[in-house]
C-alpha cells in the first residue's frame, strides 16, 4: 500500500467528529466474517490458516472455513485458487495471505 497513489489512500471528506466515530463504529472488525476456502493436506492453506487465526484473534474478527473437496459449487469456483481468503463474501486475496494487508482490509 505504501506504493499506492496518495488518492487511494485519502480518508473520506468530513470523516472527523461524531460523523467519523459512526463510520468507524459501523466499519468496526468485528462486524466482518472472514471465510479460509481450503482443501485437506495444503501446505499453503495450513499457513493461510495461521495468519488469519492471528489476525482475527487480534481484531476480534470471527472466522470460518469451507472445504471445497466437500463444496461442488466452490470447487468449480476456486479449485485453482485455493486457499482463498473471502472477506463478507468477497475475495481478498488467494494462494498466500499477507497478514498486514489482511489486518487493513479488516480495519479500515
């Protein structure tokens, strides 16, 4: 993120004051549910598994995992992805997690 254009990085105008503490209160962590896609014997969704446990266990985040040997829909979705990381619903990242960009996808 560090190389990301000063534009992406910018808060929302006005996000001072009570404005700001409703924002954060409505974005908190713990408001989001991470999901692990994974499959049995993964060397790489062993260690994904490992960062999100830490991150979430930080953040107070809950988290659950999905097996796609068990899954037809999410095998055919991300067979050649997995592990993948779904933050609500939507994919963060796949293959290996970064725990920084993990923790600020949680936090801002």
């Amino acid at each position: 993120m560090a190389d990301m254009s000063p534009f992406f990085r910018r808060k929302a105008p006005g996000a001072t004051g009570a404005g700001a503490d409703a924002v954060a209160k409505a974005n908190a962590p713990r408001d989001h549910l991470v999901t692990l896609i994974r499959k049995p014997g993964c060397h790489l969704c062993d260690d994904a598994q490992l960062v999100i446990e830490k991150v979430c266990a930080d953040l107070g985040v809950p988290w659950e995992q999905k097996d796609i040997t068990e899954d037809r829909q999410l095998h055919d979705q991300y067979w050649e992805q997995i592990p993948v990381v779904l933050i609500d619903g939507r994919q963060h990242t796949f293959w290996r997690v970064n725990e920084e960009r993990l923790r600020t996808a949680l936090t801002e």
